[in-house]
C-alpha cells in the first residue's frame, strides 16, 4: 500500500500551498502514512492521471482524489475506524462552511499580502509563471502589491473575527480537540509562514495562541516545515 501527497514545489522545501497542509493535517490526524512529492506549477505531468491540474492530489493505494476539501471526505469515508475529522455528518456540513468562508473571506484578504512574498519561494523555475498570473489576476507588479501590504493587514485580521471570539473561549475552532475545521484556518497561516516574515497576528490576539497550539499538533508537523516562526 502506498498513499502519495503530490503538493505544491518551493525553493528550499518552502511548501506554502494551504490547500495541502489542510491535506496534511488531515492525513496526520487519522494517523496515516504518506510520501510528499513536489509538483512545479510549470510541469503538471505527475498528476495528469487526476484529470485537473491543481493541487492537493492524493493517490491513495489506486485511488486518485484531488481538491483538498473531497480528500478530507475522503479519508473520513475510507477510514471510519481511526478519530474523526468532523465529529459525525452535522460537522462535516458544518466544516465545509467554515472551509467555504475559509476560501472566501480569509483567503480573499490574505492574498494581496501573501502572494508577493510565496513568489520569493516558489521554485526558480516557476518563478516566471506565477508572477505573469499573479499580476494579471491583481492588475499590477507584484513590488506595488508588497508595498501595500500593511494597508491590506486590517482587512485580513478583521476577517478573522469570528474565529477569534470562538478561540477566546475554548483551545480550537472544533472546541477541546483540534478537528478539519482548525486544520481549515492553519492551512491559511502555512502559507505566510512558509513564504514571509511578516507578522500578521499581535501576540496578545487568540489566533495567536490558537497557531501556537496548532503549531506543536503530530511531533510539531507544522513547526518543523521550513518557514518564518512570525
Ligand atoms: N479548491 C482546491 C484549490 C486547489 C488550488 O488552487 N491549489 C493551488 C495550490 S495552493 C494550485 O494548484 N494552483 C495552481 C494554479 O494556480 O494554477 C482545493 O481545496 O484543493
């Protein structure tokens, strides 16, 4: 039995793609080995078999599954005996909103921050590529987008509150238990972790403390990637 995570190339085993550390947590949470193969954005060969050019991609023993939110069903489905994911079918429901506002809402204000840094990361090879798209998908140089950065900054953390009144009150997102929807948000945070030194969340925020606690969750998977510890 092989189970294979094809995901995102950095420079350096820089791997930012939220989408696959969702995957990752999610593979770590039922206990599940798996190998990490690299994909550049501008060779897609390895995961043609999928039928879609986009990663996470999961080829677990014969079996192909792509988008990070079916994997997570996925492996719930499939591996019914190890701890859940979302804790019965209303949490699933439940967790695909939160993956949903997840994609919407803090994706949509991380973006102009987090992009014009993931480019310093992404593989050499690559780094042509995403800065064509990037700049056509935000209408300018990736430079203007980073100088504006900390204008972006109240727009993200205020996009975070509904998240960080359920953390001041209990550890995680799925109450005692870190569950799919913690590993929804962290997936969010990996990908300025492992591309940028800049800070986006104040000490004292319970978002803050939340990331930490996630940080240390399977032997400290998250930690130990490389990144910026900001
Ligand atoms: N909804 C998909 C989104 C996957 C996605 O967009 N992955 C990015 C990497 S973070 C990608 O493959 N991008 C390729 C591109 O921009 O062409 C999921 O949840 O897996």
């Amino acid at each position: 039995m092989t189970r294979i995570l094809y995901e995102l190339h950095g420079r350096d085993q820089y791997r930012f793609s939220p989408y696959c550390w969702r995957t990752i947590m999610a593979l770590h949470h039922k206990g599940l080995e798996f190998e990490r193969i690299p994909m550049k954005l501008t060779d897609r060969a390895c995961i043609a078999p999928s039928g879609q050019d986009r990663v996470p991609v999961l080829v677990d023993d014969k079996t192909w599954i792509n988008d990070s939110w079916a994997i997570a069903c996925y492996l719930e489905e499939t591996y019914g005996d190890a701890p859940s994911l979302f804790g019965g079918a209303a949490g699933q429901r439940l967790a695909e909103f939160v993956n949903r506002w997840a994609d919407h809402t803090d994706h949509g204000a991380l973006r102009a921050i987090a992009v014009p840094d993931a480019w310093r990361h992404i593989d050499p090879d690559d780094r042509e590529w995403f800065r064509q798209s990037r700049e056509k998908m935000f209408g300018r140089p990736l430079e203007t987008l980073r100088a504006e950065r900390d204008g972006a900054l109240p727009a993200f953390r205020d996009a975070l509150e509904p998240a960080r009144a359920v953390l001041a009150a209990q550890p995680y997102l799925s109450g005692k238990a870190p569950a799919y929807a913690d590993y929804i948000l962290l997936g969010t945070f990996m990908w300025p972790r492992c591309s940028s030194p800049y800070p986006l969340l104040d000490a004292d925020d319970p978002v803050h403390h939340w990331r930490g606690r996630m940080l240390t969750l399977f032997d400290a998977a998250a930690a130990n990637a490389p990144g910026y510890d900001v």
